[in-house]
C-alpha cells in the first residue's frame, strides 16, 4: 500500500546537527544596555534523541554567586519535514517561559537563522528574537540573538561560545 504511513527517519537535514553532538565548555556574555556584558560559564552536553530524530540539550551552568542558582538549561532542535524547517524548544530556570523558535539554515550548512516571540517574563510585552547559530568547525560554535526593543529596534541580548571538550 504506497500511501501507508511512513515514520520519519534523520536526514541530510540532521546530519547537518550531527557536529553539534558532544560536550561543550561554554562562556555566556548577556547583554543588559550599554557597558560590559555579564559573563558566565557552563556545560552543554547534547545527545540525539527519539530515533535520532532530535538534538537534546542539556545545559549546566556553572555555580554562581547569591541569590542566583547555577542556571540549569533543557532543549531540543530538530527538523520538521512537514514545514521544511528547523525547529527549537527550550525551557530553563531563568524563567517560565517555555521557548520555541524556527528558522533554517543557509546554503553553506553552517548558520542556522532562528526566528521567535514571547512574552516577557516581567513586562508581559510581546517580543520577537532571532538567534544566529553558526558552526565554525567541528569544536567551535556561537550562537547570538537579537531581541526587537523600543522603536522596532533590534538589540543584541546573548553570545555563546562554546568549545568541544569531548
């Protein structure tokens, strides 16, 4: 029966991910307005998941000093066959906010463009974010994101750096 149900299997989109799997050191720089960024420290440890179909994150941060706990981080990015884009979901104890995002990946298969919106945690405004994810080798990746402020302008809010250690 050719119209009988077939499930999903990885493709050459996930294998796009594939550098992605491992253990990474990552330095954390939040930018808050003008001045210095606050940095921190932390472990990403991704794993595929669900028949290989996922990328599962798991983040730790590093411990930090009163009254903040070492933020703790979850997430998963895939590809829907379906829509022909990447999709992300993430989940953390900075917020309740659960987090999903969709974009897709540049013909060099190295930088992925990821578009969301949410409300903010303490304003309760609508916010739109682009996150930038470029692999730079197989050891090395940043992610920066944007979020739209005053005036429809963007601005820069995150910059990971993160560095295979296994």
């Amino acid at each position: 029966m050719s119209d009988a149900f077939q499930p999903p299997r990885p493709g050459a989109e996930h294998a796009l991910l594939a550098p992605f799997i491992g253990t990474f050191r990552a330095t954390i720089r939040l930018f808050f307005g003008p001045g210095e960024p606050q940095i921190s420290q932390g472990t990403m440890r991704n794993t595929w998941d669900v028949d290989g179909l996922y990328l599962n994150q798991h983040f730790t941060g590093d411990p930090a000093p009163p009254p903040y706990p070492a933020f703790v981080g979850r997430g998963y990015w895939g590809y829907n066959f379906s829509t022909r884009q990447y999709e992300g979901f993430w989940i953390d104890n900075a917020s309740s906010i659960m987090q999903s995002e969709t974009g897709a990946v540049d013909a060099s298969g190295k930088v992925w463009t990821m578009l969301s919106e949410f409300t903010h945690p303490t304003t309760g405004e609508r916010i739109a974010r682009r996150s930038v994810i470029e692999l730079k080798d197989h050891d090395h990746h940043v992610i920066e994101s944007w979020m739209t402020g005053p005036n429809s302008q963007e601005l820069r809010t995150m910059q990971i750096e993160y560095r295979r250690v296994d």
